[in-house]
C-alpha cells in the first residue's frame, strides 16, 4: 500500500530553531568517519525536517541491522496482547521438542523476558557458536550453550537472544514477523513495502536483516512517542513503550569501549536507554530516537562506525534546538533549511574520462587482487557505443549461483542502475593507467571502494563499512518478495 504523507510543519511553528539543524548537519558532513544517508525530525507529531544525501532517496529501503530488534520487540508485545506468548514463561516450554537435551537448569530457567532483555545470562555474543552447534536449528544450539550466570543477572549483546524471541513469535502466530505485523502494525501506521533477510531454516532473523525506508522507522518512533497510539487507535498495549524503555539489565562496560556513554545507560526489551530518551540502533548508523521530554522523534541512516559521534553530534546540535513553545519572524531562515535539505548529495569519487591514446589498453583489460582475497574475485572492463562496463565478480561466485555486477561507468556524478542489485557509481580515470571507482549500495549502508591498475593488472577493493551478511555482492539488497 502507498503511506500518506506525515503531516508536516515548518520547523519554527514547532519551537525548532534551523539554525540548530544547519549545524546538525554542518557538523555531520565535516565529520570524515561518518557518511550521512537520511534525516527525519518529528516535533510535536509534526514533520519539521527531511531529506536524503543523493543517490539515496526516500522511497528506497534500507538495511536497518539491529534496529530490525526494535520491530520484533513489537511483535512479541503484540502477541503477548494477544495471549499468545508470555513473558514469564521459559523458553524451553515454547519448544518441547528440545526438552530432552536441554539439560543445563540455567538454559531451562532462562524466561521469554530474559531472551527480550539481552540477560540470557552468557557473557558473551554467541551468534557464531549458536549458529555452527546446530545450523539446522540454531534456537537449539544456543539453548544448548550453557549460561555463565544465571538469567537476569548479566546483560551481553548477543544475537540468539533476538534470535529466539523471534522465533517463539513466529511459532505462536504460525507467520513470519512481517506478515504477523502487517495489519496490526505495519498497514495501520502507513508502512509500506518491507523485506527481512531469512535463515536457513525460513525464518526471518528476528535481530537484524530488515530493510525498510527511514519513513517507516519515524513512524514507529511517533508510535512509541504516543505510547502506542496512532490517529486515535490504539495499535500497541497501553504502557508497553514504557515497559520496553525502561531498563531491564545494566550496560556499563558491558560494550567494551570506553567512549560509548549511550550504551551504558541500560537495556530495555529491544530498545537501549540513552543519555536523552532512548532508541533502537542497527551496525553503522541506523537510529530511532525517542525524545519524550522534547516530544520529538528523530530516525535516520548512515554509513559510520563512530556511532557514538553520531549520537554526540544530536546532543550537541539537534538537542538545544528544541525549544519550549513556537519561534516567530524565522520563516526564511526555514525556506533556508528546506532548499538545503532538498540539495543533500554526497560527494561522488573523482575521475575523468578514459585517456585517449590508452583506450585500446583498457577496453580489454582484466584485473586481479594481489592477495587473491578481498570482496572481489575479479574485474574486467569493456566499452560499448555507449561508454565502460565495468564487471565485478564477488568472491561468493558459483557457476549455480553468479555473483557478478556490470557497472556502467559515466564521467562524472553518480549512475544509478537498479538490477542486478540498486547501485551508484561514480568515478573514473585518476591517471592514464589508474581506474578508481565506488560503489555505492544503495538499499544498505555499503560502499565499495575499488582501484585498477592498468600496468600490472591488479586491483585493490575495500569495504567502507563492511557487510555482516554473507559475502556476495549479489546478496547486498533487500530479499525479493516484500510483505
């Protein structure tokens, strides 16, 4: 279905200063490390600022990692509501078929809340462990992973925990989590199309693999922000956003970085407390910020390893931006703010155009990575009427299932292509025996870097921020069939 747009307002009429947003924004594209995809402020339920760096765009989706929790934490409430799933019953009784081997009495007293706090009572991320003790079923396998502690006692991220609420929802409902969402959340809010990564065994993974566009995460944040309500019909428990925001299991230090103050702050069911309000995140910047005392919602999408700068920079900028009631006289400083929110483009790679006299040498060139490893087997390079073809094949290559891109190559911006995967390119011939180009993937938060050098035919390919799911380049979108 096709969402409605949010209802929107200039930002001065909802006590927003743009002055604040512009150095929001200033500040996030000085910071080298961070590589903005999309910004979306809700004040007062109110649209007040959006807009996408070029090539992303609003419509497209977008891999969301661990900020898919936030979504299985509510299809769990759902189904609690629904007297399907109980919070203080163990895991083991939602899969008696394991009772036999489930022998260790911490794994038996772990309950469905422990699993949806992160308090399993490992130490440790087992997603690995869980994954490699049992592919077939990896709930038994990390059922089968003795606690350190007892449940409740010890916080650790750790992805089986997701995992398996995610998958005692999808017991219970006899659904996945997308369709058991779609008309109890995802069509009353207005969400449309989303995709979920699946496992094995045809599970959606419950902890991460959620592609959808940051309009959806806003309008799950609004929801949370109205503790469940949404025009006037209550979708989620009254209470619920508090009972999941609130935090279950202590953090600090438990991250192992000394530089993540909002990681320490607590865990709720599927959300972390911040140092303002709290919020789901996903791997490299994907955010729904929750504000309650500002009553505002900010969602958006990234490309950075330095999540906690990211969070610093909203404290910093976005934060005294809110003010008490609406500003007057500021309605071109907002005109301001919307034309450059219109304009937003990341930068693309530098290049010119193929060197004249070694056009014959390129158009039949191959290249090869020295080591022989990396995220590209091998690249070839072509040329038409048209222009360059630039052929990738990706280490996860079989003659049943290829993984190879064809990227046509333009003189300048970004060229978009939507098939095989939705990519941009940009770049081109640093030198005459130099060929540079990124690749920007553009339903997730992956760009690739890669160099081909003509003279020995070699290339260099590397990841700015690397995938967590699987290694083919094919593989880098949102799965077909979205619910």
């Amino acid at each position: 279905m096709s969402a409605s747009a949010l209802p929107s307002s200039g930002p001065a009429a909802q006590g927003v200063d743009a002055a604040g947003v512009h150095a929001f924004l200033d500040a996030l594209e000085a910071a080298p490390e961070i590589e903005p995809h999309s910004l979306m402020i809700m004040r007062h339920g109110r649209m007040v600022a959006s807009g996408w760096w070029a090539p992303y765009t609003a419509e497209r989706p977008h891999l969301l990692y661990s900020l898919s929790k936030s979504f299985t934490g509510t299809a769990a409430a759902l189904a609690e509501a629904e007297g399907l799933l109980d919070f203080d019953a163990p895991v083991i009784s939602y899969f008696p078929e394991f009772e036999a081997d489930i022998t260790d009495p911490r794994s038996r007293a772990m309950l469905v809340r422990h699993v949806a706090s992160m308090a399993s009572g490992h130490r440790r991320e087992t997603v690995d462990e869980a994954f490699a003790r049992d592919p077939a079923e990896p709930v038994r396998g990390f059922l089968l992973l003795p606690p350190d502690q007892d449940p409740g006692t010890v916080f650790a991220y750790n992805q089986p925990t997701t995992y398996t609420l995610a998958a005692i929802v999808q017991r219970v409902t006899g659904q996945s989590l997308s369709a058991y969402l779609r008309p109890r959340l995802l069509d009353p809010l207005g969400i449309g199309e989303v995709a979920w990564r699946c496992d094995r065994t045809g599970r959606e993974l419950g902890f991460s693999g959620l592609h959808a566009t940051t309009d959806a995460v806003a309008r799950l944040g609004q929801l949370y922000l109205r503790d469940g309500l949404w025009e006037g019909e209550r979708l989620l428990p009254r209470g619920w956003a508090a009972r999941a925001s609130r935090p279950r299991i202590p953090t600090a230090g438990a991250m192992g970085d000394v530089d993540r103050q909002d990681w320490d702050q607590g865990y709720g069911y599927q959300f972390w407390t911040s140092r303002h309000g709290y919020r789901g995140d996903g791997a490299y910047g994907q955010f729904c910020l929750v504000l309650p005392e500002q009553d505002v919602v900010i969602a958006s999408t990234a490309a950075t390893e330095r999540m906690q700068q990211y969070l610093n920079l909203v404290w910093e900028h976005l934060l005294p931006a809110f003010g008490p009631g609406p500003l007057t006289g500021r309605e071109a400083a907002d005109a301001e703010l919307a034309e450059r929110l219109g304009r937003l483009a990341l930068p693309p790679a530098p290049g010119r155009s193929a060197p004249p006299d070694r056009d014959r040498d390129w158009a039949t060139a191959t290249f090869a990575p020295l080591a022989g490893s990396g995220p590209v087997r091998s690249a070839g390079l072509t040329r038409d009427g048209d222009g360059w073809t630039l052929t990738l094949t990706g280490q996860g290559d079989r003659p049943d299932r290829p993984d190879r891109l064809g990227l046509r190559l333009a003189p300048e911006g970004w060229t978009v292509a939507e098939e095989p995967v939705p990519t941009a390119v940009s770049g081109g011939w640093t030198d005459a025996g130099t060929l540079a180009v990124e690749v920007v993937f553009l339903e997730t938060p992956h760009r690739l870097a890669l160099t081909c050098s003509l003279a020995d035919g070699t290339l260099t390919a590397h990841w700015l921020t690397e995938p967590l799911h699987g290694d083919r380049l094919t593989g880098l979108r949102a799965p077909r069939g979205s619910v």
